[in-house]
C-alpha cells in the first residue's frame, strides 16, 4: 500500500494530524513515525515519559474453557501456567520452526486477549482460524479498539492520577482492569522500549479524550507524544526483536535467541520437533549484537564478513543515543562468527568497516 487512500486510520489520527507528526504508511495503517524528532522523543522515553499510538497491533480476545489447552498446541511458551492477570511473551512457529510471528498473551478475568503484530494481523487470524478447536471462540478487535503505551521512568507519576488502579503495585508483565479519565481499559505493565511503563487497551471511541488529556496533564513531567521512529532505536538498544528482522518465516525462536521462551517439555506444538532437532545439531547461523567501531551506520541488508567469508547479513541497525551515540547493529551470522568479542567486518557501500560483536541488550536501565 503507497496510496494514503488505501491505508487504514487509527483512532488516534486526528490527534497526530493536530500535532503535526510525519505520518508514513506502516503495517497497512498511517502511522506517526515522528512528531518532534526521533531523538527529542527517545531522550523523552528514556529520561522521562512518552506517549506511543500502536493501535494498528492486532488484539483478538479468546474466550472459552479450552483455550489455554488449545493455544498450548500452538504457541512456543507456556500458556496454560500464567497466573490471572498475567501477559506473557510468546512466539507462534511453522512446522520448520521459523516464526509465524512474536505475540503477548494476556490471561483477564474469564477471557484471555493476545496481540499480534500489525503486519500479522490477518496472518495471524487465519491461523488461529485454521486450527479452531472444540471450546475456543474468537473475537477480532483489529482496528476497532486502541493501543496507548506510555513508555518511561515517569510513567507512575503520569498514570497513577487519572486510574482507578493502584499502577505503582502493578507486576511487571501483570495487567489490571479498571478505568482512565473513568473510560474502560485494560492496563498492563508491557511495553517495547526497555523502560519501565504501560499499554492502555482502550475502546477506539475513548482513545483520543485519553491521549489528549494525558499529554496535557504529563506537560509537566515531561511527557510527549513519540513516534515509530523513536521506537525502534528504542526497542533496538534493549535487544528486543521486531519481526521481519530479527524474527521470520525462516528465522526460529532457536536463532534469535529466544531459547528462554521455548518450553520444550510441552508434549506438542507446532514447529516443537524442528526446533529441537535444530538445538541439538547447534550448527544454525544465530542473531547478535554488533557494535561498529567507527562512524558508519550498519544498515538491514548489508554483508558481515569473517576475515574475507561473507557469513551473515545486517537484521537491524541504528545509532544509538543510549549507547553514546555508537552505531549499533544486529546481524544474522554463522556460528563461528556469533562468539562475544569476535571482530567482524560489515561491507558498507563497497567499503569494510571494522564491527565487534557484543551481548545483548545494548541498553539495560538501571533497576
């Protein structure tokens, strides 16, 4: 989709459009991908607070008495030991073991929701529809109902004024249902930037009152819209994956390193017996991080060599304000370059410059 004509819009967008954000097209939806600029809003996130749309993020609500059992045979992670209230982090996998996409399941009071990633929104839904079972009902709420993260170390103090929630004594990963500015939400302490902070689920209708009167109200604290551009600089400081890049129909679980969420002794799911049998042979090219040792941004795409053998490619990269302004990269590589302080080279518009690979996170805040 090119045409602005034939994106969707978030609930959300005429208050990006009064505040003059730089909307691109993103996962079939306008998106803001900056308001005030990239580095204004992620020095806002990881000093401050700021203030994400991510409505275009598939919600679909599953409610039924088999549901845990069911997603059980289907996601990597396990579902049916979260706790109530609790979300957790799951991956959806093919038969090879690549993933479908990368998912957060939230177990509510007598019905559980799980977010997808926009761009896999209707993958996703077609999937969970291919493998219906007995006892399982599904609502798509996709476009319909809205996503505000505020994201950063004065989240509390923003938050906690205007919810009937005691958010200061919300777990990390742990939700609440209650109100904001006394509209319905579901308020959960998630979020994509490697601070602290919450995702607002809110009805589309109440999701613009919510924003605007919480930026007016965090003025003071610092608080300020922030795009997508600000985003992934974020999420990439704090290692996360974004599917598409660090995450794919080819790259597994196994290979981004995502091994902790990958509950082998569940009996069956699928892509088990792939993933397995890839962890024993250990042979598989695998993500790190790379720091560059120069000036020069390693971009998605571009070739890392060992000595004179191509062996992988760049997944993601940025520079990063949270690392001293040193340009950061993840890169898929051969095992025998994936080792922490091996000195790589990455082929930059025909030139080699010298990258050292690092452990993951770049960024990790302080507790």
């Amino acid at each position: 989709m090119t045409a602005s004509t034939d994106l969707r819009r978030t609930a959300l967008y005429d208050e990006h459009v009064k505040l003059g954000a730089r909307l691109v097209p993103f996962a079939g939806f306008e998106m803001p991908v900056q308001y005030s600029g990239i580095l204004k809003e992620h020095d806002a996130v990881r000093h401050r607070a700021g203030l994400f749309d991510l409505s275009h993020m598939g919600q679909f609500i599953l409610e039924g008495p088999n549901v845990a059992e069911w997603a059980d045979t289907l996601a990597i992670n396990a579902v049916a030991t979260m706790k109530p209230m609790q979300a957790r982090y799951n991956i959806f996998c093919n038969p090879h073991g690549g993933a479908h996409d990368d998912t957060i399941f939230y177990r509510l009071d007598g019905r559980w929701m799980l977010v997808v990633n926009g761009a896999n929104a209707d993958k996703m839904w077609d999937h969970l529809n291919a493998n219906l079972a007995d006892g399982v009902r599904l609502q798509n709420l996709h476009g319909r109902n809205a996503l505000i993260a505020i994201q950063g170390p004065k989240s509390v103090e923003v938050l906690a004024p205007h919810t009937d929630v005691d958010v200061a004594n919300v777990k990390y990963y742990f939700c609440a249902e209650g109100t904001v500015y006394g509209k319905p939400a579901i308020i959960a302490r998630t979020g994509y930037t490697g601070e602290d902070g919450f995702e607002l689920f809110v009805f589309g209708e109440h999701a613009p009152e919510i924003w605007s009167n919480l930026l007016r109200d965090g003025k003071d604290l610092g608080l300020e819209a922030c795009g997508l551009g600000a985003r992934d600089v974020l999420r990439l400081e704090a290692g996360m994956p974004l599917y598409g890049h660090e995450l794919t129909e080819e790259i597994t679980p196994v290979q981004a390193g995502l091994q902790w969420a990958l509950k082998t002794s569940k009996p069956e799911f699928i892509g088990r017996n792939a993933l397995i049998e890839q962890l024993e042979r250990d042979d598989y090219p695998r993500i790190v991080g790379l720091m560059m040792n120069g000036r020069a941004p390693a971009r998605e795409g571009y070739k890392v060599f060992l000595g004179d053998r191509e062996v992988g490619d760049v997944r993601s990269g940025s520079m990063a304000p949270a690392v001293g302004g040193k340009n950061i990269a993840t890169a898929l590589v051969a095992k025998d370059a994936a080792t922490e302080g091996t000195a790589l080279t990455v082929d930059i518009r025909g030139t080699k410059h010298d990258a050292t690979v690092v452990a993951l996170p770049f960024y990790k805040r302080a507790k």
